[in-house]
C-alpha cells in the first residue's frame, strides 16, 4: 500500500490484515499503546490480552519526530534499519530482535517485543551488573564488522553492501553535524550549562583539539569499512542478565571500523563518570572500566579468530605475504581500529556535554552543582581522548585517560 501515517485508530486494522501478524497474535482482545520517547519515530506496542502475546510496530515519518513537521527528515531512514536489522539477525539472530513483518513503502517494521529486557542506559544507571554483556557485545562486534568488511567479502559483494546502504546520507549528515560541528562551537541547537560557559567558549577556540575533531570527522565521511550500526550507544541496547538486544540501527551505513566500538566505550565511560556524583559506588565503577577492558580485549581477540579463518578475500591472496609479515601487518591494523575508536569516543562524550540530546545518565543528575563537577569531568575525559587518540597504545592506556 502507499506510505500513510499510521496512528493508533488505524493501526489496529492494518496489522490484522497482515496474515502472518494476524496468525501469531491469535484471535482474543488486541489492545495498542504508544511507547518510548524516540526523536524520530513513533513506536507502538500491540498485544493480545487474551494470550499475553505482543509485538513492536515501529514507523518513521516523514519529519524529525522531537522537532514536529517544520524539520523535514526523510523517511526512508526507515529502510536502513530494515536492511540492518535483517542483515544481523541472519549473521547474530540471538542478539537482535525477531522481525515478523518489514514494508519499506509504509517504512514500518514489525518485531519482537524484548518485555524482559530494559534499555541498558536505565540500567546503568541503577548500578545494574550485567556479567554476560562484554562477552555478548563483543561477539556483536567483531562478527558484524568483519562479515560486512574487505576482509571477508569479495569485492563485488562489498560494492553491492555499499550501494544497498550508502543513500543513507540524512542520517551521516546529522551525525557530521551534531557529533563532529556543532557541539564544538557556538551554535542554537546547543544546550550549555550556564555554569559552564567559560569553559565552552574556551573549547570553541582551542585550535589543537579542532584539528583533531577535524580528521575524526574526515575519517567518518570518508572510510567505507564494515557496516557499522551508526548510533550504538547504551539506549540502543535492551538486555538483562543473561541476554543481549541491539536494536535501533536506523543510521546504518558502511563506515569506519571505530565508529560503533567508540560510541560504546564513550557510553560506558559516560556511565562510570556519572557515578562518581550518584552512587559513588567504587565497586560499581570498577566493573564498568572492566567492562570497557573486556569488551575490546574479546573483539579483538574474536575478529583476530575471524580474519585467521578466511586467508582470500577482497583485500588478500593467499600467498600474498609471509605469515610473520602479516601478522605485524595485522597488529598494526588492529591498533588503528582502537585509536580511532578511542578518538571517536572522545567526540562522543564532548558532544554530549555542550550539544542537543545530552546522556541521562551525566544531565539527569539532579543536584545543579553535581552535575557540573561531572559535566567538567565528562570534558576533561573527552578532549584528552580527542588530542591522545593518535598515540595510545592499548586499553591499559584508555583507562589511564580515564581514571
């Protein structure tokens, strides 16, 4: 059918119609609710209260949700997310939610509804441990960057990756200007701390942490490596302690190998920073720098396991190169996909304190004085990130950023 937004009076009548949603909710009462608070989609959950069964309908429309119809936004983002969403659940099935039913004409998704599980974010923030997610998101990681990468695919099949999610270009274009422009200089969209802006305006023209904005910023337009989620920050993971959800891949494209790792580890150092002015749970802390720790050690050590399993691909021939010279060639590869992540985290977490949608985790900290000592700390943390990524060497150095 033609593309019409779908409101809670009508959605009803169009999920019926759809024989394999109709099956499995089963006859019984169908009761709708909007959910969520996303900024650019509505998203409905729909169950039957007769059997228990539900499900997540997910649309976008054709404008930027949080800003209302005067902000046009292409609603085809829609169908990046689809695309993205398939792409894992034939590689990962376990890690992200079941798809019962996709239209890209109507951009409308129909999926598992994860009822046990809760947006990592919220749990973080009530010191929640989570045992199971390194070792999760780390096999997340290395599985879809290395099976979307030259590394694995043949040429052709990486071109075809490329065109199938590379018109993504709305969605590159906000994260080109709120992650890497906007929050690093005087802007409206901009939401600063009135106790802070001395230290914004010093950030505004401080030249060496520009320039190295600037190459982070090129390496994100330019580098076409894997297919990367695009936004996997921690409200973009749903789980509890023995599962792990991604979810939300709406900014899917091929880019740089760094960027979702880096916008991971800017979350979880966003997190343990928080906790110096919530809890002030030392050994709280301590298990989210080991998370950090772990998450990279494993997804290094398991795209390493990938890569010695497939010696032909886009990027080498077997025989090419003597195996001493490859593996060097490997280990320095390997420190430039943690370098740029490292520097994209930075620029994670210095946006977050001076740009639009700032982290619960640092602004929802209610104490006013707080809440700066932690915003100061998140800065501190983020530009020493952005001016060292070139130079750190491993996790043991990240922490010693951090710490």
């Amino acid at each position: 059918m033609s593309y019409k937004i779908l409101t809670i009076d009508i959605l009803k009548e169009y999920i019926l119609n759809i024989e394999v949603i109709k099956n499995y909710l089963e006859d019984g009462k169908i009761e709708i609710s909007e959910i969520g608070d996303g900024n650019l989609n509505f998203v409905y959950i729909v169950s039957n209260v007769s059997n228990g069964k539900s499900l997540i309908v997910k649309q976008a429309v054709p404008y930027l949700r949080i800003a209302g119809e005067g902000f046009p936004l292409s609603r085809e983002r829609m169908n990046y997310e689809i695309r993205a969403l398939q792409f894992y659940e034939e590689l990962l099935p376990s890690f992200v939610p079941k798809i019962y039913y996709a239209d890209e004409d109507m951009s409308l998704v129909i999926m598992q509804n994860l009822s046990e599980h809760i947006i990592m974010r919220k749990g973080l923030i009530e010191q929640k441990v989570y045992p199971k997610f390194s070792e999760h998101i780390s096999t997340f990681l290395a599985h879809t960057l290395f099976y979307s990468s030259s590394l694995y695919l043949n040429s052709t099949e990486k071109r075809a990756l490329v065109d199938r999610f590379n018109s993504n270009t709305e969605l590159c274009k906000l994260t080109e200007d709120f992650v890497f422009t906007l929050a690093f200089m005087e802007d409206e969209t901009n939401d600063v701390n009135p106790d802070l802006l001395t230290e914004a305006k010093e950030l505004f023209a401080q030249s060496d942490f520009k320039k190295s904005v600037l190459k982070l910023k090129y390496i994100f337009m330019t580098q076409s490596d894997a297919l990367i989620h695009g936004d996997l920050h921690t409200g973009s993971i749903m789980l509890n302690a023995n599962e792990t959800y991604v979810i939300d891949p709406e900014f899917a494209f091929v880019g740089a190998f760094g960027f979702d790792i880096g916008a991971l580890i800017a979350n979880m150092i966003n997190a343990y920073i928080s906790h110096f002015y919530r809890s002030e749970d030392k050994v709280y802390q301590a298990w989210i720098l080991e998370s950090i720790k772990e998450i990279y050690r494993q997804f290094e050590e398991k795209f390493l396991e990938l890569w010695s399993q497939y010696p032909n691909s886009a990027l080498l021939k077997e025989g090419f190169i003597a195996q001493k010279e490859l593996d060097e060639f490997k280990a320095e590869f390997m420190k430039n996909i943690f370098r740029q992540s490292v520097g994209f985290a930075g620029c994670k977490i210095v946006r977050r304190v001076f740009g639009i949608a700032g982290v619960e985790d640092i602004r929802g900290i209610e104490d006013k004085n707080k809440r700066k000592e932690a915003e100061l700390m998140a800065l501190r943390v983020g530009k020493s990130l952005i001016l060292n990524y070139e130079s750190i060497e491993d996790v043991d150095d990240l922490l010693g950023l951090i710490c």
